[in-house]
C-alpha cells in the first residue's frame, strides 16, 4: 500500500454510545488487528466478545524462548495473529514497528490515555552531571529528541541503581524529548502512528484531546469522523436530563488546579476538603453507599503518599489502605478492609466501564494541561484548554451510571469546570434556573 495514501481516521462518538462494541463487531477474518486499549479489563473484553481470535503479549514461564512479553510480542506478529495490548507496551510496540512487524496491520487506538508523559523527569543537577556530563544521552539541537549513546547502551545494566532504566527505554524507542534540564516528557511512538496498512482512533469530542493535537503535528492530517449533528445533539439533550450538577460552596474560593491543590492552597485545602466531604456524607449522602461514590483528586491527596493499597486477582488488599490529607477524616474512606470506600480514580480516566454502578461523583479538579506539554505543542494555539479540560470531565464523568441512560449527581467545587460542563449542555445559552439549580 501506498503509505501517502493510507488510511487514518479518527471516530469520534460519544462516551456510552458503543464505540467499543462498534469496534469489535467490524472485525473481519481476513485482516490482521493491533488494538491498543488503556485497560486490562478491555483488552479481556476484545478477546472475549471479537469473533476474530485476538491474543494479548504475556511471559510464558515454561517457554525459555519466551521470558518478556515483548518476545511473545514479536512471536504472536510473525505468525500473523491478532493481537491487543495496553498502552504500556508503547516502548515494545515502538520497536516491532520500527522492525516492520506492523506493515500488514490494521492498528486500532481505543481511547489512549498516555500520548504525552511528562513523568520522565529528574533533578536537574543529576541531569546535567550524570545524564549528559557522563555522556549517556545526547539531545537534537533543534528536534529536542533524546537518544541514549552507545555508552549507555553497553552500561545499561551496569548504571541502573543511578540512571533510571524507564528513561532509557523510552529514549531508545524514539519516544523521549526535553523541555529543559530534567525534564523530560515521553510521546506515543510515532513510528507506531505511522505503520500499518491503516490507523484508527476511537474517541469522543478530539478537538479538545492532546491526541488530535499529536497527529496533526506529525502530518498525519486525520478524517475527522464525527458522524451526523443529530448523533451529537441526542446525546447532549439526554444527558441534560441526566446530569445534575451541584456546587461544594465551602470550596469554591480555593483553586482547584493541580498546581493550586499542590503548593498554592495546599495546607488549607488539607484541612477544608475532608471537612467539605465529611458533610457532604453526613446530610446529603448520607444514604448512598460509599462505593457507589466517584471521585477524583491529585492521587497523594488520597493515599498517603500516593500509595494506594496492592490488590490481588480476587479484589483482596493485600498492603493496608493509609489515607491521605483528602481522605483522612471524610467519612469517605474508613480504613477498616472490610469497610466500602469512596472509589478514587484519576481525572484522566477513561475507557472503561469498571464504575458504571457509581450514582454519585466528586471532581475535585480544576482541568489545565501541563505547561511543559503544551510548551511542546507549542502553546494555546494548537490545544483550547476550555475544550481541553471539557472532553477530560465528560470522559471522567462518564464512566459512572449515566452511560447506561441513568441519572448521575456531580459535585463541582470549581466555578470554571461547573460553568463548561452548563454551557456544553445547553449549547452556551444556559437558561438562569439551571444555573440556580447547582446552587440548592
């Protein structure tokens, strides 16, 4: 096939509407699939509902020529099976792509989560002296591209208790760029983008998505599929019915921004929120089970630290919950094992129907991008960050049970994400009693 002339789409539906489902009922017998999926549990759904065999990447301990999943990777392409994985074989899938194993493919992204990574980051001191004075790594003048030197290649092993083995991987599979000093930021491999006989994307309102942003970028200038206006207006006018909106009014004078719960207001929203939550519990949840409770904040402010308990295959915690700062003492979450909790995911979740029994959900966010992606997209032009932080608290909020048709009751202490959720309901013309509904 022509590469110029391949095919790269991206289906735009909305959340709840069965783009999954869609997905896997268009499987044909005589193509050869990748998918790649957030989730685990949707990877276990395309083997279990496709009609077509699909296999996921795994270590097979009695096989010796299989000891990673990148060898059962690279044995399930050669023989032409259809595979799907997670978004955390991105350094693996960079580099069977490079190796032309994905030519033949049809790649299928189901609602990506990690384009942009900004975790790859260390102290600047140890950056400049070890990373770069030792000559481990080099950077593009003008690309800002990291790729680790033949030095590193050979120490790789050798220098891992002092050079972090994630940032090599990264950096080897092309994926790795710099903003400044250590920071770092790791993109989706676009040799992965840019392989197979087509690429299609399934996701919801990409215009505001850092995904839509990335392919433009590359040149690869998708077809916005967004179906017909009435798809979209169906939608919206059922979710008005269902979405009910409500304030947290000791709340609302903090800044809800990651950088604001963080350093900004950090000690006093320490202190407000598990008070806020305690009384939202006691008055008007007080009859909603905990574990029927959605909600999201930066993940220290829920575990101590940011360790969340080690769960097994059965749901048993096999390490003690600890709460943090957010937690402790909201009635939200009691540190008995056998006590429900409210259930906390992170605010970029999507793709998953894991909390789709939730009635009730708090967004304790205030939704920006990360300054150092957008400096590497090149700022606010390329990226809204109204539309932005709108399609993260739709796809967020829509993992509850509003996409089974269900009325869902939101909590949202920021005036600004409250005020883009109302205008995206009523198509900016929000009527004064909506407005005064969130209040009472």
């Amino acid at each position: 096939m022509n590469k110029n002339k391949r095919s790269v789409r991206i289906i735009d539906r909305p959340c709840g509407s069965g783009k999954t489902t869609q997905m896997i009922r268009l499987f044909q017998s005589n193509r050869r699939y990748l998918v790649v999926t957030p989730l685990l549990s949707e990877c276990k759904r395309v083997v279990r509902d496709s009609k077509v065999a699909f296999m996921q990447p795994e270590v097979i301990e009695d096989d010796p020529d299989i000891s990673t999943k990148k060898d059962h990777l690279i044995q399930l392409l050669s023989n032409g099976s259809n595979v799907v994985t997670t978004h955390a074989m991105f350094d693996n899938l960079a580099d069977v792509a490079r190796d032309g194993f994905l030519d033949d493919y049809d790649i299928i992204i189901d609602e990506v989560m990690s384009v942009v990574d900004d975790t790859y980051r260390v102290k600047a001191k140890s950056w400049n002296e070890f990373y770069l004075g030792n000559g481990y790594v080099t950077i593009d003048p003008d690309t800002k591209q990291i790729t680790p030197t033949t030095k590193w290649e050979a120490d790789v092993d050798l220098v891992d208790d002092a050079l972090n083995k994630r940032i090599y991987k990264a950096a080897k599979s092309g994926r790795l760029y710099n903003i400044e000093d250590g920071i770092n930021i790791a993109v989706m491999p676009d040799v992965l983008l840019r392989s197979g006989l087509t690429l299609t994307i399934y996701t919801y309102k990409a215009e505001g998505s850092i995904m839509y942003a990335y392919l433009n970028r590359l040149g690869l200038n998708p077809i916005h599929d967004k179906g017909t206006n009435d798809i979209e207006n169906r939608f919206i006018k059922r979710a008005r019915s269902q979405v009910i909106i409500k304030s947290i009014p000791s709340l609302e004078a903090y800044k809800f921004s990651h950088n604001g719960q963080m350093k900004t207001h950090s000690c006093e929203l320490d202190m407000k929120v598990p008070k806020a939550l305690a009384s939202l519990r006691k008055y008007k949840l007080s009859d909603v089970n905990l574990s029927n409770i959605l909600i999201t904040c930066p993940k220290s402010k829920w575990y101590y630290k940011g360790k969340e308990p080690i769960i097994d295959i059965t749901g048993k915690e096999l390490t003690k919950f600890r709460p943090g700062p957010y937690a402790s003492n909201s009635r939200m979450s009691p540190c008995y094992t056998n006590r429900p909790r409210a259930l906390w995911v992170p605010n970029t979740t999507r793709g998953t129907n894991d909390y789709k029994h939730c009635t009730h959900a708090i967004y304790l966010y205030d939704q920006y991008l990360n300054p150092n992606i957008l400096r590497w997209f090149g700022g606010r032009d390329v990226i809204s960050e109204d539309d932005y932080a709108l399609t993260e608290l739709i796809q967020w909020l829509w993992r509850t049970q509003v996409r089974d048709g269900k009325k869902v009751i939101v909590y949202i202490p920021s005036e600004r994400m409250r005020n883009l959720l109302l205008e995206w309901l009523w198509h900016g013309n929000v009527p004064t009693v909506e407005r005064e509904k969130v209040e009472n």
